[in-house]
C-alpha cells in the first residue's frame, strides 16, 4: 500500500530551504520518494492524503526526557511505587507521541523492557532510546544528604569510582541492553549534594566509560552543567553534553574541535526556576548561581556553530507532551532562526540519538515518522505547542488522536 501526501509545504528536516507543493511517497513504514510535486509520479492505486495547506515535516526528536519521573520533589520519588511509575510512563509516552514526538531518548531510567513493550504494541509511544546510569560517590547519582542519612536502592550499585571499577561497572549497565550510558560530568541544583560547578570523574574515568561504550556502538550522554565538566565530557569524546549550561570560550572551541552535540534543556531550567516550591534551600541557592553564571553562553555557544539537538528534559509532570516548547526557548535564547531550532529537533537530533541513518528528515529510505502540521512554523513554532494541530504518522501509521 502506497501513501501519498500533498504537502503545501514542506520541511524536510535538512535545515534547506523549504519547498512548497511536494508530494511524500510511504510504502509501509518507509519513505520512498520525496520532491516537488511536479517531480515525483503517483502510483495509480496510491492513497492520497491531501495537506496542501499544512505544513508537512519530520517526527520531532526529543534527546532528553525522563518519562518514569513526573516531579522534582523528593517526597513524591519516595511514595512512588515503582509500578505507579510505569502506568505513569505510558500516558507520558502517549502524549509525548501525540505532541508530534516520534522518537525519544531516556535519560536514565525507562529501560528496554519498556522499548520493547512498545515494539510488541503493548504500549502506544514515541520510539525510544534507553540509557543506563553511571555515577560516583559523592556525586550527583548519590542520594546524600547533609544529615548524613543516604538513600540505597536499587540504583546502588552503579556508584563507583577508579578506572577499573568504572570500566566494571559500564560492562553491567551495558547487559542492561541499553542504547546509551548515563552518566555525570558536574553536580546538579536539585541533587542534594555537590554543585553544577563541582566536576566529578577524571578524565581517565570517563575515558574508560567512552572506550568501553562505542567497543559496542553504545553512546554515552553527559550531563554536565559548567565548563570544566564540559570540557572533561568532550575531551573524553562523549556523544552529547546534556545541559552544557555555563560554558567558556574554550568548551565552545572543544565542542567545535571535536564535532559533539549540545543539548541544551531549556525548557526545565525555566520550569525550575519558576517553580522554586519543590526546591530545598540549597538547591535554590545553587539555581539561582546557576542563572548567573549561563547567561549568554547558550547564544554563543549557537553563534559559534555549535551542533545543538533538541532536549527538554522533562522530568515534572505537565512538561510531558510539551517538549515543543524547547523549540521556542531555543530560537528566544539562542537567537536562532525557526528553521535552525526545527533541524535541532529532527536531523541533528537523530544523530545525536546515534539513529541518523534511519529517522530525522523526509528522505527516501527513512522511516516515514511524518508530522502534517496545521500552520506554518517557520513564520510561528508555537504552532507546534498544539498537538491537536498535529496528525502523527508513526512508521507510515496515523497515531489515534
Ligand atoms: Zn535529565
């Protein structure tokens, strides 16, 4: 069975100029033709959907989201039962996947049973990128407190510390089947511990962690909010800085050197700042320095040429299925245009994923993960806020609305 889609016009997630009046042709869940309508020729028996007035692009990318956490605040991680979690993941998935989402990747803790529950269809959602965890003792992962008092679960034992234990334990996360490694380059604001200015590892640690990683073509993502963590991460030749808050000049020339993807989250360094209720006193402390500190450096750092992707980090409940929004934050702080902040969203956030040869732009022999969008967001991207503006093809299937 053959689709065709008019499109009025179309993006086709290389960050080229956008062409009106195409046509897409899908057979099954790939592309098999993309061009100007006078170009490409529609099979006779072919479906036709007509989106002459919409605005036809690629499943956006979201390379950060935690779809198993809907809050910052400590009490509601610790009265969560764990399978509370999972039902909670599969709405998130679901909305996710409606806001025009099509794929995602987890930054740490949806794991590939959840990956393959929706392959199986068990679960409706974007397609997902899992990675697991790594971190180390007194570092962000720890759940220390200044009491004294620590938090052990199940997540435990991916603390460690010295290159033969990392390298140990990056070999257990990857029996996890995990499509990237997790791990921290710097502290965070609402750990209880540590701070974004605080690098953690040595740079021979996340060495290993980089070494044993690709040995298996696993990525490795790197949160890392200031620049000596930064500049660590990509010394390291990590795959993505997530955050990447307060860099310096030199972190931008790194990041330039060695061709490494920046994703940015935005959208929760708002949120967080907004919503300081769920923030303990130190975390807020840490915030506000944080804010300080990143002003201006995310405008350089796209100024520069650095390669951003998109990533919102959504980790509070409503930022679930309101990952387009980092869309807006992109252009607004770093000055880019629409295009710009759409080609973060699909090409590059695909190869940010480590999946750029199969999703990210409407090309023939990609999956046709394919959003006919109600409006032009080239002249307004808050038009891809509103899902209900949004019809969803997920490998060439319409998503229930
Ligand atoms: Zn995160």
């Amino acid at each position: 069975m053959t689709l065709a889609i008019k499109a009025g016009l179309l993006i086709d997630g290389n960050g080229g100029e956008a062409l009106k009046n195409a046509i897409v042709l899908v057979e099954g869940e790939t592309i098999t033709a993309v061009g100007p309508a006078d170009k490409v020729a529609i099979p006779a028996d072919a479906e036709i959907i007509d989106a002459s007035g919409k605005t036809v692009m690629p499943g956006l990318i979201d390379c950060h989201v935690h779809m198993m956490i809907n809050s910052a605040a400590l009490e509601d991680h610790l009265f969560t039962p764990k399978a509370v979690t999972y039902y909670q993941a599969a709405e998130n998935l679901k909305r996710t996947l409606r806001a025009g989402f099509t794929t995602i990747r987890d930054a740490g803790e949806a794991d590939a049973g959840m990956r393959q529950s929706l392959e199986m269809g068990l679960i409706t959602g974007p397609r997902l990128v899992v990675s697991g965890k790594i971190g180390q003792t007194g570092g962000l992962m720890e759940l220390r407190y200044p009491s004294g008092s620590q938090i052990v679960n199940q997540e435990s034992w991916r603390i460690c510390d010295g290159v033969a234990d990392v390298r140990k334990t990056v070999r257990k996360v990857l029996r996890e089947e995990v499509d990237f490694v997790k791990t921290f380059a710097t502290g965070g604001v609402v750990a209880p511990q540590g701070s974004p200015f605080i690098p953690e590892w040595t740079l021979p640690e996340l060495q290993v962690m980089v070494e044993e990683a690709s040995r298996r073509g696993v990525g490795v993502m790197a949160h890392a909010e200031s620049a000596v963590g930064v500049k660590n991460a990509l010394r390291a030749g990590v795959t993505s800085i997530e955050h990447g808050y307060a860099l310096d000049q030199e972190a931008i020339d790194l990041f330039l050197e060695k061709d490494i993807f920046l994703v940015a989250t935005l959208h929760i360094s708002k949120v967080v700042a907004q919503r300081q209720a769920s923030l303990s006193e130190v975390s807020k402390r840490k915030k506000e320095q944080l804010l300080k500190a990143q002003a201006g450096w995310f405008r350089k750092a796209c100024q520069a040429g650095v390669k951003v992707a998109l990533g919102s980090d959504a980790f509070i409940a409503d930022m679930h299925g309101a990952n387009a929004v980092e869309l807006e934050l992109m252009m607004d702080t770093g000055g880019i245009s629409a295009m710009k902040a759409i080609t973060a969203g699909t090409k590059n956030a695909a190869e940010c994923c480590l999946l750029g040869d199969k999703i990210g732009t409407l090309e023939a022999g990609k999956a046709a993960d394919i959003l006919l969008v109600d409006g032009n967001p080239l002249d307004d991207i808050t038009v891809l806020q509103h899902p209900e503006r949004i019809r969803v093809y997920q490998a060439g299937i319409p998503v229930e609305e």
